[in-house]
C-alpha cells in the first residue's frame, strides 16, 4: 500500500492493528477513480473485525510472500473465510479476487518457495483470478497490479447492485412508518 500510494517502502515490520487504510485517485476511461485500500490485521484475534471492513468491497487481494510456503498455503483460508464469514457477497462465485505473489526480489529467488506455477494454478482452481508476481521494495509490478485491482473493482461494481432490493425495501417501509407519524425516518 505504501509503495503504490506514497512510493515508499518501510523496511520497519509493523504489525497491523485492526486496519490500516489508504486512498488514491486515479483516472480510467476519462473517469476518476478513488481507490479505498485496506489493510486488514491477520492475527487470529483481529479477525472479527473483517465484516466491517470487507462489507461493499469491490474486490479482495490475497497477498503472499513467495518465500514463505506456509503463506501461500493459508490463501484457502483467507479466500473462504472473506466469502463466507467477513464479506458474505450475493454471489460468492462471481466475488472478484487478484493474488499478489510479494518479496520476489529477495535471495535473486533462490529462497523462494513457491513456484509461479503453483499460484498460477491455485487461480485456475478459483476460477482464474488474476496473479501478479511483486515486490513492494523494489516497486515492481505494483502499479500494475493496483491498476488491475481497479478494473477488476469497476467491473464489479458495475455488474452487482450497489443496495440489494431488500435494502430499498426496508428504507422505503422505514420512511412510510415515519410519514405516517409526520416525522423524519432518520
């Protein structure tokens, strides 16, 4: 998020409390566009804090150090965890999702652990999300890859009703109870 946003890269780890949060505009087909990026906690006791977080997200980056097996293979669990537990999208099939393969500079590669292949074919497996190879220290691929995760989000939200009719249903029921007593529904 720093390197893309700022164009910074702290080599200071910070543990993420809760979650971190960043904004960037940028333009799309003459459109602008303002991207809300966050960075949910991964410890297991922030985890009830997702749904509010991952309510109305246009799409959902799963990142993993390829240096780092047991990294990659969480992916499952953080994958069924945001459709079934913290975002709960209408269509759990359709739900856009990119993987980021991060830290790819270290050791010139020689420590990786996982094979661009084996993400490759954990996308297939997902329904063919997209994959990007990155490194946040050396900049590379992130632009490329956020410009991705912008499309991808438009895309949805274009595809997908912003408020579910049920949503409109019980706004507009709310605001007959409120004209009916002659006050406000706020």
């Amino acid at each position: 998020m720093n390197q893309y946003v700022y164009k910074k890269f702290i080599r200071q780890y910070k543990a993420t409390i809760g979650a971190d949060f960043v904004t960037k505009e940028l333009h799309i087909d003459d459109k602008l566009v303002t991207l809300q990026i966050w960075d949910t906690a991964g410890q297991e006791r922030f985890h009830s804090l997702g749904a509010a977080f991952y309510r109305g997200a246009d799409c959902c980056v799963l990142v993993y150090d390829v240096n780092v097996l047991r990294s990659f293979e969480t992916l499952q669990n953080w994958h069924e965890e945001f459709l079934k537990q913290q975002a709960d999208p209408a269509d759990t099939e359709a739900f856009p999702f990119i993987l980021l393969g991060n830290k790819i500079d270290i050791d010139g590669g020689n420590s990786r652990a996982v094979s661009e292949k084996r993400a490759q074919e954990w996308c297939a497996a997902k329904g063919n999300i997209s994959y990007f190879e990155t490194s946040a220290k050396e900049d590379y691929n992130v632009d490329e890859a956020f410009l991705c995760v912008a499309n991808i989000g438009l895309t949805h939200e274009h595809e997908q009703d912003i408020f579910p009719c049920s949503y409109f249903k019980g706004i507009s029921e709310t605001v007959s109870e409120a004209e009916q007593r002659g006050g406000c529904a706020c």
